[in-house]
C-alpha cells in the first residue's frame, strides 16, 4: 500500500481522539539516546505503521520519492533544517490494545534538559543506540537520567542494524556492554532489540533479516509490557491549582489528583491552614462522579467554606502529610551558569513557589561509573546531591513515593530561567527538631535605645575603587554624631570567619553569603552595619538585600574604572594578576557585575574620597536614618 493510499485520520483534537480509546490502558513513554541514533525516525515509523498519520501531514511526507518519517515528528523548523530534535515533542497514538503518549526527546548534550522533561513523566524509556557507535556517554548519560527520575521500564532499541549488516554479534556485543553498565541502576526490567527504523525491521513486525532474533518486536513489546508505578500505595494528595468562584454561590478547587483517591463526603484536611471539612461533589468536564483517583483533573466542592488558595493540599484526614524547608536533593543542573552553593533561586513544586538556596553541594555523580565526584559547583549536565534550604515549609514526599510531590525545578531569580529540576530524597532530620525562639526584645527596640535606625550600607566596587576608604571616613562621621556602627570589611573577616574559603566564584559567593548573614544579625542587634566588599556577583548582592527588612539594604556602588584602580593598585595585586600569578581576580579573569539600581554611586574620578563619604551621609540624611527611633 502506497503512502497515499493509507487510511489517515484527521487532525482532531487529542482530547477527543484519547477518550475515544478511554477503555484502553495508557502508556507513557519517550524515546532518547545519543545524537542521530534515529529516535524521530522510530516514531514516525511507529505512527506510519499503525496509520496514525494525520491529512495534513501527508503533502509534507509525499513531497519526495523518499519518505522521511523524521519529519512527522519534528515540527519547529529549526528541527527540520538542521535535522536534529530540540524540543520534546509529543505524539499520540492508539492500536487495538493499547493507547499511546510518546514523547521524543533530544540526542543532543546541550538539550538534555529537554530530555529530562520528557523522562519525567514517563513509564518507559525507549534508549536507541546507534549499532555502529555502541554505548557513548550521552547513552549512559540518558539511562542514568531515566533511572534518577523513576523510570522502572527500559527498552534498548539498538538502531541502524542493517548498517552492520544485521550482525548478531555486534548486537550481542552491544547488549552485553548496555546491561553491564545498567547493572548498577534502578531498572525493573531490560529489554534488547535490534531494529532498522528506516526500513521498520522489527519495530511493528518481525524481521526476516534477522532470524536469529526470537523475541518480540517493539510494538508487541510496548502492548504487552505490565507497568508497576515503582511508588508506594500513597493517601489522598491534592495540590490547588485554582480556586473556582463561577458564581456566588459557588467555590470549587480545581486541579489534578497528585497520589490516592477521593470520594464523595469523605473527610479532608487543608494543608497548612489544618481545616477540615467532608467533600460534597468531584465535579469533572463528563459530568458529576462519586470516587475519583490519582492523575484525574477534577474540581471538589466541600460542605462548608473554608479558607484555601492555590498552593495548598487537600488531603486524606487519615493522614496529614509531611512538610519541611530543609532537604537532601537530587539535581540535574540545567542553567548555562553554574551552580553556587549559596545562592538563592525559587524553587518550584506542584503549584507552589518558595524562595530556596543550595547550602551544601555533597557531590557530583560521574555517569560513566556512577562514582562520586567531590565538587564546589555543578555545569550544564551535571548531576549531583545537595542540601536544600528553603524559605517557608512545603508539603512534599520523597520522590521516590510520589514522582509528583517529590519533584521540583529551581528558577533563576534574575532572569526566571529554569536552571535545574530536581528530585527530594528525604528531609533533613534537624528541619523538624528546629523552632525559632521569639523574643521580647528586637530590632526595633535594640534602635531605640540607641536612638538610631538599623541600616546595613554595602559598598561594592572593584578591588583598588577606595572601598574601605571611603566606608572608613563615613563611620567615622556616624561615630562622631553618636552613631553606633560596625565595619565588615572583606579583608579583615578572611583573617577570621572567613579564613577557609579562597576566590574561585563558588568561594566567593559563599563569602558574600556569610557577610550577609552577619550583618543581618548586626542590623537586627540595632547597629548601622557597614560592609565594604568587591561582591562581584548581582545575585548575592540581591540575596543579602533580601535578608534585611524594608529600606534597611542601602547599596552603595563606588564606581571606579577598571584602568584607574589599575593605576593606583596600592597591594600590587593587578600587577601580580596581570603576570597569572593571582587567579580570579576580579576585572582581570573574574567577572564584576556592575549593579543595575544602587542606592548611591560614588565616582571616585570626581569625587575625593571626603565628598564621596558625605555625599553618603547626606542620603541617610535625607531618608530619615539619622533620625531617633520613636
């Protein structure tokens, strides 16, 4: 039958065409591997076989006297002109036992993060490996992915074997090196298949020119396969998503059923505010139900009004679940910067958004033998184990328990660029042995008694700008006007609190992490705290401007070109950096992030260093910080 000829199926909303199949069971699954190992071209035959190919995908595909089934499934044109997959992309079909999501992910390392995104919610992974190639690292590194976000299924579909002459004993040779390095990961079961999907050799049907496979072809393989979630029997979770007021007299929480199942007038708690009420309706788009279960979108009414946001659980009664700020992680850094330890990001889970920092980096795993790898940062690909320290409590299980609750993507506060999803393991036993102790006596009463508002003025500027300089006379002014104050400056705390660290950018933001944590205990003791610091970076900058209260983070930016602080250079430091005998420093082979919005910027070119810490006071002058505390 001529490909014109095949029966297709119109482009009908997916919706619709998956209820129609609705008393099949659902398999999820994606396919990955290295580079042009021919996943797209897998799909494409998989859907041509099955005649799943839409009408409006045939001119494109009977263009030419070849067809290339790639094509049907990479849709952005930069994916078609370059002939490589970038984004995940999503296809739908259905046989007569069975229903189908696939999702077809990128080959390339710098798309892994796209690869990530589509083994998250899949049952199965289908691994190509290009028959001529074999095993390469973006292989291990794709099964080791898989393995990390709770695929339990995997299929080695070992492509291209009509290009090694269908030899048995190079697939032989292939599997053999495939299991032995799956060996040590978490996969429930492992099957091998040699495949040409170019010509659809033991993809829908058995191949003839490979008698000496007897095991099932692809698709009798994807029928057939049993699933086993791989997570623990789990209580009902429910994440809000949004609170439905489609008339007065009606509220209704919408969302999808992350783990258990609900009936009608059971009793539920609300995570955090602790109310309960009995469920009165599960209302879904088909109609009205009486039980509803886990993946199902539906919106609950309850039997009385209660307070409850989006961001919040509804829960099983029987059992609250647990919550806490502090946890160990897996990650898969995806950001183009690296990770520092320290930093802060947003860390997104269900529905629910939270301010979050990496507090400790435990080690990278190195994919190639599973090893770990001491390390102060992570790059694009990396994985490690880290320590999370976030800045309110969320609900949350172990991602091995529920692959919903558990999982997590961390947000670049500066530019919300997604830089790494993650996985929870466990949380931090002295999350839940830690309380903060109130006192009756704060900041605002340590101010008043020293007739003073506590204010932290962070001057940062290049190495050789008049940093301290110029913070040196301004406290000596505030000193004389009866003023208490103190003085953090980066060369002096590297003698003490700071003595371990050296400057490489992670130690450098660890730096700038700790000063800031000083100097808020310093401004919450009622002092005006003066921190001289070349703080290189925004984000920490921003991080410790976080930390303080409302108008207490004044940034002073000494602006000083890179060419004048050459010049005066009175350590020597810019000569011995410029003859590579000093390393990251900074304006030389370390960056400096020049700040966007300061406070106060001081140009030490027309200012002397006198005029520069007056023009200093006159601002706090000005914004009332000379004022005594009613």
């Amino acid at each position: 039958m001529s490909l014109i000829d095949k029966p297709y199926q119109t482009n009908l909303d997916m919706t619709n065409f998956l209820r129609t199949q609705n008393n099949k069971s659902l398999l999820r699954f994606m396919t990955c591997g290295s580079v042009d190992d021919g996943k797209s071209t897998l799909i494409g035959r998989l859907l041509y076989d099955t005649e799943q190919v839409f009408d409006d995908q045939i001119p494109n595909l009977a263009e030419n006297s070849t067809i290339d089934l790639a094509l049907l499934v990479d849709g952005l044109s930069a994916e078609r002109e370059q002939g490589i997959t970038i984004d995940v992309a999503y296809r739908y079909f259905a046989t007569d036992i069975r229903k189908f999501i696939v999702a077809d992910t990128p080959g390339h390392a710098q798309y892994t993060r796209n690869m990530a995104t589509g083994a998250s919610t899949a049952d199965l992974a289908v691994l190509l490996i290009d028959a001529r190639s074999g095993v390469l690292e973006q292989t291990r590194r794709h099964a080791f992915i898989s393995s990390l976000l709770g695929i339990k299924h995997v299929v080695v579909a070992i492509n291209k074997m009509d290009l090694v002459a269908y030899s048995q004993q190079k697939f032989n040779q292939i599997e053999e090196n495939f299991r032995a390095f799956a060996d040590r990961l978490n996969f429930t079961d492992i099957h091998c298949i040699p495949v040409c999907a170019l010509s659809g050799d033991n993809v829908t049907k058995p191949s003839n020119n490979m008698p000496w496979y007897r095991g099932k072809d692809l698709l009798s393989l994807l029928e057939s396969v049993e699933l086993s979630s791989g997570e623990k029997p789990a209580e009902f979770r429910f994440p809000v998503q949004w609170v439905n007021r489609a008339a007065d007299d009606f509220r209704g929480y919408a969302g999808t059923i992350c783990s258990g199942k609900v009936k009608k007038s059971e009793e539920i708690i609300v995570i955090p505010s602790g109310n309960t009420a009995r469920i009165k309706e599960i209302i879904t788009m088909d109609g009205r139900l009486e039980c509803a279960k886990n993946h199902q979108a539906v919106t609950l009414t309850l039997d009385k009004k209660i307070d409850i946001s989006r961001g919040d659980f509804i829960c099983s009664k029987a059992s609250a679940p647990e919550h806490s700020d502090q946890f160990q992680a897996s990650i898969i850094w995806m950001g183009e910067e690296k990770l520092f330890p320290g930093r802060g990001y947003l860390l997104k889970t269900c529905n629910h958004t939270v301010p979050a920092s990496i507090t400790a980096l435990k080690y990278m795993v190195d994919v190639d033998d599973f090893s770990h790898v001491s390390a102060k940062t992570l790059g694009l690909n990396d994985i490690g184990v880290c320590n999370l320290s976030l800045g309110k409590s969320i609900v949350f299980s172990a991602y091995a328990d529920n692959r919903t609750m558990g999982s997590f993507i961390l947000i670049d506060r500066r530019t919300n660029k997604t830089v790494a999803a993650g996985m929870l393991n466990f949380s931090l036993r002295r999350a839940s042995n830690l309380t903060w102790q109130s006192l009756e006596v704060g900041k605002r009463e340590r101010g008043k008694q020293k007739h003073q508002k506590p204010a932290v003025l962070w001057f940062t500027g290049l190495s050789g700008s008049g940093k301290s300089t110029i913070a040196n006379l301004v406290e000596k002014r505030l000193f004389d006007m009866g003023k208490h104050t103190y003085t953090l400056d980066g060369d002096n705390v590297r003698h003490g609190l700071n003595k371990d660290l050296g400057f490489t950018d992670a130690d450098r933001i660890e730096n700038i992490r700790r000063i800031g944590e000083t100097a808020k205990l310093m401004a919450d003791a009622g002092l005006v705290v003066l921190v001289s610091f070349i703080s290189p970076f925004a984000a920490e900058r921003d991080m410790a401007r976080r930390l303080m209260g409302d108008r207490e983070f004044i940034e002073i930016h000494v602006n000083t070109p890179i060419s004048v602080a050459e010049e005066r250079d009175v350590k020597g430091l810019y000569a011995k950096a410029r003859a590579g005998e000093i390393k990251n420093f900074t304006g030389i082979d370390s960056d400096y992030q020049i700040p966007e919005n300061p406070e106060i910027v001081v140009n030490t070119i027309s200012l002397t260093p006198e005029q520069s810490a007056e023009k200093i006071v006159a601002y706090l002058k000005k914004n009332g910080f000379m004022e005594v505390v009613a």
